[in-house]
C-alpha cells in the first residue's frame, strides 16, 4: 500500500506536543486562499510536487527519530488533510500503536465522518483548524461546508484537541462565531498565529493566487486576550 506525500519533515517543534516527524499528505478537502502549504492542496502530483512512498518505507522514515519521541514525540499526520488517506494508512498507524508511538492528525475536519472515526481510533492528539465559522464564507472562500465542520465537532475527544487559528480579517470578523464555538468546545489548548509569505514562491510555481494580508500585533493580541478567557491560549509562528 502506498500513500501520497509532498514532504516527510524531521526533528519538527510545532506540529503537536515534543520532538515529532510531521508527514505532509497531498490532496485536501477544501481550498484556503493563505494555504501555507500549497502543493498539498490538489492531490495529483504537479511537478516536483508529490511523490508515492509505500507505507514500509515511510515507516522507516518515522522509526529513524524514534529515540527523539521521548521527549513526548511521535509523528504528525499534516497536508493537506491527512484523513483524505487515512484508509491508506490505517496499517501503519496500527504498527505505531503496537510500537507506543504517539500519533497526531492536523485536521481541517471537512471531511466525511467515516474517515473521523478512524482518525479517533487511533489518535492521541488533535490539531483542529478554525478558519472561519459564516456559513457562507465557508463556502465561498474555502470551498467547505461548515455543517460537516460542526457536526464532526461534536464527535471530536477535546481532551487530546488543540485548536489552531490563523488570524486572518475573516477570523476578526468571526470572533464572536469563534468564541462561541470555544465556550461550546473547550479544548486543551489553542494556538493562534500570523500568516506568513514564505509560500509565495510555491503559488508562483503553481499559478495560483496567494492571498496575503497581515494583521496588526493588536489585533492578534486582543483576540488571544478574549479567547485566554476561556482556555490557554499561546501566539505561535509557524
Ligand atoms: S486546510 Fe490546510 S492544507 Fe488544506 S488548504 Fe487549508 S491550510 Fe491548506
């Protein structure tokens, strides 16, 4: 069995708790305009974007940081949406169980709920997005329908859940929708975050559009100070 991937990243910090090995998996269910991570949203290989590993040797590639997952490690499935191909890698993730590696999913969760179920058997951590929660921006902005975002919620375990928002106008202009979500569902923790131009040159390659626009510090500050009213919440960059 093999799965399709744009990049296997070694000795990652920011991908869910300790040293972790982060797999970025092509093809994602919906289509942000400030995707930091471009060449993972089609899901055909473009280029030298994207290739085909089997699951024995993307195994080995996990196993090589193996001693450093004492630090409460393990590896992070990211994309794209990495659940896209979660049947594929379902043999896998039961080798890392067997093997007591801790496993974490970075999810849109605009995806089918069959695919969730799987993800919760066998994760420890969740990294949720919330982009944004109107309806129609959902649609027209992220080519998503927010009814599955909110029913796979409720179906979420919030103890293993990290939120991560990009701050984006759109996310301002939902803070209310936002905030209400998080008092519905506390999670562990949140994490927030600028957006970034590193990509720019990954949309110039691909011809697509990149939406950039930053966001003031006070912006992002006001915001974290609301939502620490609920839970912890920390401004990371990434
Ligand atoms: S969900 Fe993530 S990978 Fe997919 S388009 Fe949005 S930012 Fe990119």
């Amino acid at each position: 069995m093999k799965v399709r991937v744009t990049d296997i990243q070694h000795f990652s910090l920011h991908d869910g708790p300790g040293i972790r090995t982060t797999v970025f998996l092509k093809g994602c269910s919906i289509s942000c305009p400030w995707c930091a991570n471009p060449e993972c949203i089609s899901s055909k290989i473009q280029g030298d974007f994207g290739y085909d590993i089997s699951l024995e040797k993307l195994e080995d590639e996990i196993l090589k940081d193996e001693p450093y997952y004492e630090t409460g490690g393990g590896v992070t499935f990211s994309g794209g949406e990495p659940l896209l191909q979660i049947k594929n890698l379902e043999s896998l993730l039961k080798s890392l169980k067997l093997k007591n590696i801790n496993i974490c999913f970075e999810t849109s969760l605009f995806v089918k709920k069959d695919y969730l179920n799987i993800a919760n058997f066998y994760a420890d951590e969740f990294i949720v997005d919330i982009k944004l929660l109107n309806k129609e921006n959902a649609k027209n902005i992220l080519n998503g329908n927010i009814d599955q975002y909110l029913d796979n919620l409720n179906s979420l375990d919030l103890n293993k859940t990290t939120f991560r928002i990009p701050v984006t106008e759109y996310s301002l202009n939902d803070e209310d929708l936002i905030l209400e979500l998080i008092k519905k569902y506390v999670p562990k923790k949140i994490e927030i975050f600028k957006l970034h131009n590193l990509a720019k040159k990954k949309y110039e390659i691909l011809n697509k559009e990149f939406y950039y626009k930053e966001v003031s510090d006070v912006n992002l500050i006001n915001f974290r100070d609301k939502l620490n009213e609920f839970v912890r919440t920390e401004i990371i960059e990434i």
